[in-house]
C-alpha cells in the first residue's frame, strides 16, 4: 500500500492490486494546486466543497458518501461511521463520516473533519487502527490537544497529521502541525514524500509521519 498527499485532508492510497482511493477531494479555494485524477472510489467526509470536489476525479467511480458498510473490492472494505464536524453535536457545521478502510490487511481510519472528541461508541466501532489520518489545525475540526486526546484511545501505529496551516493558506484561522508535534513528542519528525507500508512491516513504521504535500 502506498499513501500519498495531496494537501487539506486529501489522501491518495493505492494498493498492490492496482485498486486506488482518494480521499476528501479538495477544490480550488482551498489554495494547494488543482489536478486531475483517477481513481476506483472516492471518499468524502461531507458536503463541503474543500472535501467533496469529485469534479476533478475523471472516469467513472464509485463514491462513498454515506454510513454504512461498503465492500468494494473482494480485498477492499470501507465503513463510514457518522460523526460531528463542531463541538456542539453537528449543529455549527453539520455532520462528518469516518472513514474506516480496510485492505491488505491494515485498517486506515481517516477523521475527516473531525470537530470533536470521538465517543466510546465511535472509539469502539473504528477499533484497532493501523494508520490514522487526524486533522490537526482547529477552528473548522479538532485542535491539537483534542487530536492528542483522540490518538491516545485510538492507539494507531501510524499518525499522519491533516488538514493544518502551510504556505498556501496561511489567510486561514488554523494552527499549522507545530503543537500536535510538540504534544506527540515529535517535533523533529522528516517529511515523507510517500508511504510505503504493508502488514509485514508495520511495526518497523514510524509512529508519526509527515507527508509532503503533492505541489
């Protein structure tokens, strides 16, 4: 499996069956670079437009948008699992999908815009996490310190950072990666251009990556 970012909280993940996803596509107002894509499915947290622009994803797709269990590949099964996108059950900013991949034998879990500590009920329905993909910049998701708090009853193997401030928006009311570093003790941590990552090496992974957004 290898993921790659794109930027916001838009992930491509290929598998070694030639099977890919992309998540939470972005449009242009977010400020990363535009590009056009294929892929065998797309999934997409919510409505807004900087995690549902499938108009730059060509050819046909399928697309997971709302809860329930998905299986759509004899190796590739999503389940979506409802969630809020504010502190105050949905009602600022509406409701989130949790993205619960399974394939190759890992479990991805990416939070989407993620605007709360998750509920024992959430924790336990995602489970064993493998790879975590958390926002991490606050004001529109979870800050910080709520992300920590969220890694800590997850326990991934892997934490990949998403959707904080970079170059291209540095206008936005968010907090770029530096204090979930410092909370997660990993303020030194290298930025990847890919990762590559399979069951049999997992516990050879880092247990934070920073991914270099695709420019």
């Amino acid at each position: 499996m290898i993921i790659t970012y794109h930027g916001h909280a838009e992930f491509m993940v290929e598998l070694a069956n030639g099977y890919t996803l992309i998540t939470d596509p972005y449009d242009a107002h977010v400020g990363y670079e535009m590009k056009e894509y294929t892929c065998d499915c797309v999934l997409v947290s919510h409505g807004h437009g900087d995690h549902a622009y499938t108009e730059k994803i060509k050819g046909s797709f399928a697309r997971v948008d709302e809860a329930g269990l998905w299986q759509l590949h004899p190796d590739v099964q999503v389940e979506a699992i409802p969630s809020v996108h504010d502190d105050a059950n949905g009602t600022k900013r509406g409701k989130n999908l949790i993205m619960k991949l399974q394939a190759e034998g890992l479990t991805i879990v990416h939070l989407g815009d993620q605007g709360d500590i998750l509920t024992d009920e959430q924790v336990k329905k995602i489970g064993k996490t493998d790879v975590l993909m958390i926002p991490v910049g606050g004001f529109y998701t979870i800050d910080a310190e709520t992300a920590k708090k969220i890694a800590d009853a997850l326990r991934p193997r892997v934490i990949i950072p998403m959707h904080y401030k970079t170059e291209v928006n540095q206008d936005w009311p968010i907090a770029d990666e530096k204090p979930f570093l410092q909370l997660m003790g990993q303020e030194n941590v290298q930025k990847m251009p890919l990762l590559r990552i399979t069951r049999g090496d997992l516990s050879q992974q880092p247990a934070l990556v920073m991914l270099q957004y695709e420019a």
